[in-house]
DNA sequence: GGTTTATGTCAGCCTTGTTGACTTTCCAAG
DNA sequence: CTTGGAAAGTCAACAAGGCTGACATAAACC
C-alpha cells in the first residue's frame, strides 16, 4: 500500500501523494526566484523586470505583442516594466521597419549584463537541484512540469524549446 | 555532444539544458496557479487567502507564528488576510490553553469548504500532471523541487511531509 | 518587577497586476 | 482613394499583497 516509498506503483495516487507536490512546488518555487530578487532588491527593479530581460535574451527583436502573450500580462503591466527597462537604458525599442506600430525589443550591452546576472544566479541553483536529484530525476522532473501547463504556455515553451541561444 | 537528446549523461549540463528547465517552472508555476485563481476571482479572496486556508487545513490549531515561518511573509501581511477570514467566519482563532499568547487556527465547515473546493481543483490538475509524466517521474519531479529549496523551507517541506491528514 | 515573546494594529510605501480611454498606424472593403 | 475597423502602444487610475516602522496589549519568564 506504501507506493510512496517504492516509486515504483504510482498509478494509483493518493491526494496525500498529490499533496505533497502541490507543496513542493509552492516551498521549490520561493527558492527558485529567491536568488534573483535578491539581486534585484538592492535596484529599482523586481521579478517583472528580471521576466522581461529574460524573454528579450531569449527571443530578440520580439515584439511587445509576443513578449505580452509569452509573459500572460496585460500590455499595460508589462508596458510599466517596459519603460524603466528603455529609460535605464537596459532595453532598446526599435520600430519595425515593415509594420510601424510594432516596436521590436533588444537588450543592450548593459541589460545583458543585468540578465546575465541574475541568469547566473538562477542556472546555478537550478544545476545543483539536478546535480543533487541526479540524471534521471531530471527528466521527471521536466516531463510533469511540462504536463502541468496550461495549453497556451506549452505551445509557448515548446516553441522556445527548440530555439537554442 | 548531444546529451538532451537521450537523457543519460546528464552530469554534465549545459546552460540550454538549465535554462529550460527554468522556463519549464515559470510556465507550470502559472498553470498549477490557475484552477485556485479562477476560482477565487469571483470572490474578494486571492491567491493569499488560498495559501492561508491550504496550511491551516494542514496543520490544524497552528499558530500564528507558526503559519508565518511557513508562508514566508510578515505578520502585517497575513493578518490582513486572516482578519478578512476570521471575519467571514471561514477562520476561527481560539486563544492556547497553555500560552494565552497563542492563538490557534482552525477551519470551520465554511472554510473547509472552500478549502475543499480549491484543493480539489489543484489536485485535479497536479494528479493529471503526474498520470500523464509516469510513475517514473513523479519521483525525478520532486526530488528536483526539493533540491531547490532554501534550506529553512526544505525544513518546513520535510516536517510536513510527515504529517498524513 | 523588568524583559522577552506572541499577537494585533495603524500608517505608509512599493511592485505588479487589473480596466478604461486614448493615439497612431495599418489594412482592406467599398 | 477613402474610410472604418483592428492592432500596437501609451497614459491614468485602482487593487492586491508584499514590505517597513512604530506601537499596544497580554502573557510568560527570570
């Protein structure tokens, strides 16, 4: 009856099984942003910001529409991020050549350096977390997350998936 | 070179691997967010008021200092949520028998209700999560989440962990 | 009796979400 | 070619939920 010491008869679950990654994932995900607000503490800005740098790096020239849905904010939330980034000089706005009202997003040499930063500080504790789970543990670990979003987000991370930087 | 494909020699892990593993966590963070949020938009509640509910219903007659260390916030912040519990009769605060500092928290049957109705809805989608991953996986999922916590909420995550309800 | 601890509260601030209203630009149907 | 609608972006105002600091009360401890 004691699946959860085995591992090896989860077919059938338990909500106390179930609960327990519910709570994982609440205590896991205050340690996985922890590092980079901390970083982010001392400056002006905080997650929304260090979001924001994240997807620029990872997709640049996107538009603010794309990065609107990637991030699942409304324009006006993420337009607030969008300014302080641009009058730091962190993110350059550029308009697009073939559709003028789109703006097409870059980070400059000093916001890549920020989300260089606070990127370090996070793959950091994520590769010791796969380090301390092992090899296999990060396959699991990548397969429930993946099958816990949303429709839309999966689209999403699977299309940046693909895309190596 | 190409240790993504296969999965097996995973020691060692290059910044690609890492970083969808972080993508991986900020898309499931939203979709695990969901169900609770959309439920609770309706009413005055957030996704505080959820986490209140989910760890008194957890550790009944804990305390408030107690609920504190767990959640990671500061006093004045949950006891703006608590009062609004407290005063819709979803939480009751009886004053400790020992220490009449304490006040001890308990659920009643409306709060359990709703407590009910939330955590139906999150484990709905986490239990999914974990047919649709594999036995397999479920393992690899939390060990991985475990290694990135911070210590103290490692701590609080494994005392639970205990704890059957 | 003085100090520490547990709790609660008031005030004020910040980040980051929201909606509503608006401008500029583009495109397509007439 | 014009005009009306859709799309992209911006500004303003508001709400939730974090935070700090100061302070009050009661109980416990020494």
């Amino acid at each position: 009856m004691d699946q959860s010491k085995t591992g090896e008869t989860l077919l059938f679950l338990t909500d106390d099984q179930v609960r327990k990654g519910i709570e994982a994932m609440f205590f896991a995900y205050r340690g996985f942003t922890a590092d980079p607000d901390r970083i982010l503490g001392g400056m002006d800005y905080g997650r929304a910001h260090h979001r924001a740098l994240h997807f620029i790096h990872r997709s640049p020239a996107t538009t603010v529409n794309n990065l609107l849905a990637v991030l699942g904010v409304t324009k006006q939330s993420l337009n607030r991020v969008l300014r302080s980034l641009i009058a730091d000089g962190l993110v350059e706005s550029r308009v697009g050549q073939a559709d003028k009202r789109e703006r097409h997003l870059h980070l400059t040499k000093k916001g890549a350096e920020l989300e260089r930063s606070l990127s370090d500080a996070q793959r950091a504790r994520m590769r010791a977390a796969y380090r301390a789970a092992g090899p296999g543990a990060v396959q699991g670990f990548r397969q429930v997350l993946e099958a816990m979003m949303d429709d839309g987000a999966r689209r999403q991370y699977q299309s940046l998936k693909e895309t190596s930087i």
